[in-house]
C-alpha cells in the first residue's frame, strides 16, 4: 500500500515495557485509525523495544491498518519493517543510514518501501533530500513530552524554510497541538504528527477540532515536480490551499474511541 501524505500522521508511541501489552496497543491503534490518517506508525524506545517485541506487536497492529486500508509504518527499524511486510520505514538520525537502507529495500526487492527519515534542521533536511528518502520528519516543531531527550525545538519559521527548500514531502512532528496544527499547515508542512494531544494515556477529555487545511495529494510520497514558472517556493511539501480541507475528528469525552 503507497504511502499519500497528507493532514493527520497517527503515531502509537509505545511506553518502555508497552510492546508486551499487545491488547492495550491494539486499542489505541483501533482508536487512531478510526480518525482516518494517512499513516499509521508504531514506535518504540528504550531496551525493551527488541526487534522480537517489536515484531510481535507489528504483526499485531499490521492487519489493523490493512482493515482501514492505512499504510502502516515501522519506527527506527528497517529489518521489521521488511520482517512483518510494513509499507513504511521511518529512520532516524541514529539508525541504519538512509543510503545503506535504501540499498538494503533494493536487495529486498522492496521498491514500494517508502523510506521517511528524521531530520532537525536544515542541514540534515537537505542531505535527507538529496540522499533519496521518500519524506522526511522535521522537528521537534514545539517543545514535546513524547521523547525522554528530545532535540532543540526548531519552531514554525525553521518548518516553514525546510518545507520551501526540499523537494520531498515534510511531516512535521513534536508538541503539535489543536491549537497550533493550522500554523503547522501554514507553514508548508504536508502532514502533521499529533501524539500527546490524540493519544493520551489518561482519560480523553473533550477537544475542539478546527479544521485543518492543506494541500493534500493523491499521488504516493516523493519527489514533486518543480513549477515551470521559475524556482517559486516548492508547495509538495505542503502548503495551505483552498483546494482541500482535511478536519480530523479526535476523542471525545465520552468513549475511548473516535466520535
């Protein structure tokens, strides 16, 4: 299943030890899917996050997303995400480099792989680019609880020069919010990772939704077309327009799940 991003990128962020709940896992996927994301990711960190546990609980959260027909992405490691048949691999700064993953799809025989990498800043957004990832992470865009040692926040204007500079799609990702995810938009980002404010751990309380509005494209992540008109600021990685308006619905009070 090809990856279109776009609006809301739905991570399950598995706590140290959370893999081995495989029933607790599978109730927040069911409840994250049921918002309609272009993406479905399940990430962990810390020692228990083994590539046995790892695979275990891909394999379980795997046909979830097939059910709701939403490509389902495997965090940090390539080898499960080719083990288990995931549609997306997300790597990061400290992971398998991004040319020796991309070699490794090949050998595979895995060319329908999409390949996401995380960046922090312009520098490593651009080598990502340049080095062939199908899309890249940027952020933290706002200070974020959800990493134990999280990077410097790079704010909205660095988003925004990011997504004008690279011809890849850009999810932006880390402290966003209901109350900042339109200016994440406006920034030029193509999807947004929202965690703590969808996926808490405690009771769901009741959020308002505003709508987010974007440019959202059928096609699979990639490269974007350059406009014929001259180097104008890239719009594939985002970009708000009146030509979409993607509003994602989150829990409410009431129900653990999407109402």
């Amino acid at each position: 299943m090809r990856l279109a991003l776009g609006g809301y990128y739905a991570i399950v962020d598995a706590a140290p030890g959370e893999l081995d709940d495989l029933e607790r896992l599978t109730t927040r996927a069911r409840a994250l899917l049921a918002a309609g994301p272009c993406c479905l990711q399940l990430r962990a960190k810390g020692e228990t996050a083994t590539a046995r546990a790892l695979d275990r609980a891909a394999r379980r959260l795997l046909p979830l997303c097939r059910e709701a027909a939403v490509p389902f992405c495997v965090n940090d490691r390539l080898d499960v995400a080719l083990a288990v048949g995931a549609d997306v691999a997300h790597l990061g700064q400290d992971d398998l480099p991004l040319e020796d993953a991309l070699h490794v799809r090949a050998l595979a025989g895995r060319p329908d792989l999409t390949v996401g990498f995380s960046t922090h800043n312009r520098h490593q957004a651009l080598a990502a680019a340049a080095a062939g990832a199908d899309y890249i992470g940027f952020g933290p865009v706002f200070g974020t609880a959800t990493k134990l040692n999280p990077d410097a926040t790079v704010g909205l204007e660095a988003l925004a020069e990011v997504c004008a500079a690279v011809s890849v799609p850009v999810v932006a990702i880390g402290g966003i919010t209901l109350d900042n995810v339109v200016a994440v938009a406006e920034a030029g980002a193509r999807a947004a990772a929202v965690i703590a404010a969808v996926d808490g751990r405690g009771p769901p309380r009741r959020r308002g939704v505003p709508p987010l509005t974007a440019r959202r494209r059928s096609s699979p992540a990639g490269r974007t077309r350059p406009k014929k008109n001259g180097p104008a600021r890239h719009r594939g990685s985002g970009g708000v327009s009146s030509t979409a308006t993607l509003k994602r619905r989150l829990p409410c009070e009431s129900c653990s799940s999407f109402c």
